[in-house]
C-alpha cells in the first residue's frame, strides 16, 4: 500500500464527546454503502500508544478496513492531540525509575474513556484494537466493560506481569539520548532504533507526513510524562484476562525492543479464546509491509467476534 496523498479529501470530521470529566476527539471511517448493509457494519475502535495522537493510525489503515466492511473510529486519548489536556505533574526518570512517580490518571480511567466512547458510537458494542499502551488500555477495556467489546486486538502488549514483556537493554539506553531539534527527524530516528527490520522509505515518508499533522493539532507533549505514569502504575491483568470470554488476536514482532515478544506470548496464554501471531522481523510500530497480514487478522477476529455475538443472541 502506497502512503496517502490526498487525507483532506478522506478524511472525515473531527467529532467532540463528553465522557465523564473529558472531552474525546475522534473520527469515524463509514464504509461504502455498497460493502455492507446499514445494519450489518461492524465497529472496530483503534486506540493508539504512548504519546500519539489518532492520526498515526493511517488514513489508508483506516480505509482498508472500510474496503472490507469495517466501520472504523479512531480517537485521541486523553491527553493527546485534541482530546482534554492535564496538567498534572510530569515525573522525572529518577521517580520513573524508583516507581515514585506521581499517577494523574490511570489505565482504568483510559479504559472507561474508550468504553464511554463506544458506548456512543456503538451502543451494541464494538471491536477493540490497540496497540502498544493502546493495547493496556483494550485489554482493561475487555476486562471492565465486557458488554461493550466483541473482540479483542492486542498489538505490541502485556498483561502487567513484568516478568514478560520487557525492554531490551538496547532501547533503555537509547531512551536516555538527546532529542533531534527537529521533531520529525526525532521520530524518524525514533522509529529506526525502535521499528522493524527493513522499514521502507514509504515508512519514512509517512512520518514526515503526518508529524507535521499531529503538531498542528497540538505541540503540548507533557501528556507523554504522564501516560507513562499510568504505565508504571499498572497492576497485573491477567485473571481479568483469564476471565474474559470475546474471541481475541494477539499480535507481536519478534523483533520488538520496547515489549519483547514474551509479553504478547503471555497475553495470548491469559485469553481463552485467543489467537496468536508472532510476526517476523517486526519491531514496535506498524511498518506498511506488515499492514496485510494485520489488516487480515483484525478481519478475521471481527468475523469470529461477529458470530460469537450472533450464536449468544438465538
């Protein structure tokens, strides 16, 4: 798949809800009228890592999905992009590092945001994919608000158990380096010390698409310090794992610096009804080479989260 080059004409409108104490923004992908009936267009919700805003899942990602009858939302977190912003302190690496840090918010709450989210855009329920952070805050959401998901995505996840899942050496140094001055040669390099092996020049071109993008809706990266918080202070959610019943994919590159793959090998052992697929050479991030295979096992877990739902109904 080739990057998008016209997001001002696909691109839908920004849409404002209140969810308790924040605002959400978000954005919904309608499939062509012509892929699926009115009243047969499954929802699937994306929720995106650490610090990004909904634009990094693409617009082209978006409208695959679309292309195969897939109703699409994806939104900002709280404190991300234009979603309601904290002001809460931002720990320090010290507090980071004596897990001292002071917690504005938790998984908990980002869960019961999502979960608010599909409760309007939605109301029947909705599929849930997330990846990286995205993936905690889906997995607490599968836990917390069963009714409301269908089926369950888990990418570049774990379950809170910090026996699996954790950083290379290799990242944790890098993590301490001096940022670029330019943001977009930053998450360029960010990408190439965290992303998969053979990242394409079309990798490279949509982050100088879109970060541009992302900083025009908002240049405030304190809401970084303080999801980290909430990541920190996560509690281990395998028996709410275990006790979940939606079909569910676990997904995870067998390259990945920042969660290593055993995290998403424990994930897919706490779930029941789950599949999983370890992707070679995959780091943390979506490269475009490996869209196809996500893209069709997102499908795939929405079609068996479709008719769990319809043999629960008779």
């Amino acid at each position: 798949m080739a990057p998008d080059t016209s997001a001002a004409e696909t691109t839908p409108p920004e849409q404002f809800l209140r969810v308790g104490a924040v605002t959400l923004c978000f954005q919904v992908f309608e499939p062509h009228p012509d892929t699926a009936a009115p009243t047969d267009k499954p929802t699937v919700v994306l929720i995106m890592g650490l610090g990004l805003d909904m634009l990094w899942w693409r617009d082209d990602f978006c409208l695959e999905l679309n292309r195969r009858g897939v109703r699409v939302v994806r939104f900002d977190n709280r404190d991300v992009g234009r979603s309601t912003r904290f002001r809460g302190p931002v720990p320090t690496a010290l507090q980071y590092l004596r897990r001292t840090a002071p917690v504005t918010y938790t998984l908990e709450d980002m869960a019961d945001d999502t979960a608010g989210l599909i409760r309007t855009v939605a109301p029947a329920g909705a599929h849930i994919v997330g990846v990286s952070l995205g993936s905690m805050i889906a997995q607490q959401t599968a836990i917390r608000h069963p009714d409301s998901v269908r089926s369950l995505v888990s990418i570049m996840g774990r379950t809170g158990d910090r026996r699996h899942g954790k950083s290379s050496k290799r990242y944790l140094l890098a993590a301490l380096r001096i940022p670029k001055p330019d943001p977009v040669e930053d998450m360029i390099a960010a990408f190439e010390r965290i992303g998969s092996l053979g990242r394409t020049e079309a990798d490279t071109d949509d982050v100088r698409e879109i970060m541009p993008r992302s900083l025009a809706r908002s240049t405030d990266e304190s809401g970084s310090g303080r999801q980290i918080a909430a990541i920190f202070a996560e509690t281990d959610r395998t028996p709410g794992l275990q006790a979940s019943t939606m079909p569910a994919l676990v997904i995870h590159g067998d390259r990945d610096p920042v969660i290593a793959h055993s995290g998403g090998e424990a994930t897919a052992r706490a779930l029941p009804d789950a599949e999983l697929m370890i992707v070679d050479e995959m780091g943390h991030d979506l490269a475009r080479r490996f869209w196809p295979e996500i893209i069709d096992g997102i499908e795939r877990t929405v079609r068996r989260g479709e008719s769990a739902e319809s043999r629960a109904s008779r």
